[in-house]
C-alpha cells in the first residue's frame, strides 16, 4: 500500500524544496507560508485554467497535470510576504516544509536627525554610523540620508540661535563625541610626557655612564 501523500496545512511555514520544473518558482534560504490548498480538479470546476497558466507556464508538460487531475492530487499556494505569491503542484514537492533553521531578515536602522541646515555636511557622520554598525554587528552597511516632510524657513537670528545649541550639545559633557575627543586630548598630553621623561632619562643616564 502506498504512502499517503502529504498535504500541507495552511500555514505551515519554513524552507520548501519544489522539483524541476518549478525548483525556480522558490529561493532555497527564504521563509514561505502556506496560504491556500485546493485539489487541482477544483481549480478547474471553478474555471480556472492549471494545466496553461501553472503547468505548462513553467515548463511541465500535459501529461503531469492529467496524472494529477486522475490522482486527485492538490495544487499549493505559498507566500514569502506581501506581493509575492507562488501556486505549484503538490506533486513537485520534495517533502515537508523544513521549519527549523535561525531566522534572518534584512533590516534598516533609522535616526531622526530633526532640522538642519540643507548645506550641513554629512560624510563624516555617515562613515562614523557605518564604522559603529561594524564595530557593534561586524555588518558592513551603506548609510542614506532622506529628508522627512517638508522645508522648515528659519531667520538667520533664529538659524543662529539654533544651531549655537547644536553646537552646544555637541560639547555638552554628556556627548560620548565629547568624551571621546577629550580621552584622546588626555592620552596626547600623557604621550608628550612620557617621551619628555623617556628622553630625560636617557640623556641623564648617558651622563651618568
């Protein structure tokens, strides 16, 4: 007696494996749900038309969709998020949907950078953005900027006040940037005095000697 087949469930998600000819209708790293089952014999009832827009359209052949209409067998619609649909015979796949696996999806970190000038020069926040992604997720990253809304008009009495408190906070103590460029104003001044001492002492030992 043979095997009964499987019939997946709506819902049932993960990697799915589809024979040729329709291997090309799914990408082998990308999550697909099962969204609709129906027998390949009500697809046609209901007048649609298998055998030309799902059999023959990715290369099978006449007598595939004749075995499966005999069989009874079911026609599989999955999906990997919005717009993307896939319908294919039940009979093309290659056993069940492999749910298991770490889960990844490409994601976009935004920051509101609230009004600035139009002029104001961004390279280097840029590369600073992408150099802290690295550091952190070890994730090269491409940054882009996008404006949000429309145009703000300052009066140049009103620009300068606001950017005299951008500038502000940007020495502001609890500014890591700040922080940072004094750490780096400390280790140069203790740099030059250790090369002081180091070359005091070398001098003063050479006397010595």
């Amino acid at each position: 007696m043979a095997d009964p087949i499987y019939v997946p469930s709506l819902g049932a998600t993960g990697l799915w494996t589809l024979n040729a000819p329709y291997n090309s209708l799914v990408l082998a790293t990308t999550q697909y749900s099962c969204i609709a089952v129906t027998t390949v014999a009500g697809a046609v009832a209901s007048g649609q038309d298998p055998l030309n827009t799902i059999y023959l359209a990715n290369g099978d052949v006449k007598a595939t969709f004749e075995q499966d209409l005999a069989n009874g067998d079911y026609l599989v619609t999955i999906t990997s998020g919005p717009g993307d649909l896939v319908t294919f015979p039940r009979s093309a796949m290659v056993g069940q949907p492999i749910a298991d696996g770490v889960l990844y999806r490409n994601v976009f970190l935004g920051v509101s950078l609230s009004v600035i000038p139009d002029d104001l020069d961004l390279s280097s926040l840029q590369q600073q953005v992408s150099d802290l992604v690295l550091h952190n997720l070890g994730v090269k990253s491409s940054v882009y900027l996008a404006a949000v809304g429309g145009t703000t008009i300052l009066s140049p009495t009103q620009a300068a006040a606001l950017e005299a408190a951008r500038q502000a906070r940007i020495q502001s103590p609890e500014s890591v940037t700040y922080q940072n460029l004094q750490l780096q104003t400390q280790l140069a001044a203790a740099q030059a005095r250790i090369n002081a001492l180091s070359a005091y002492i070398a001098q003063h030992v050479a006397l010595v000697s």
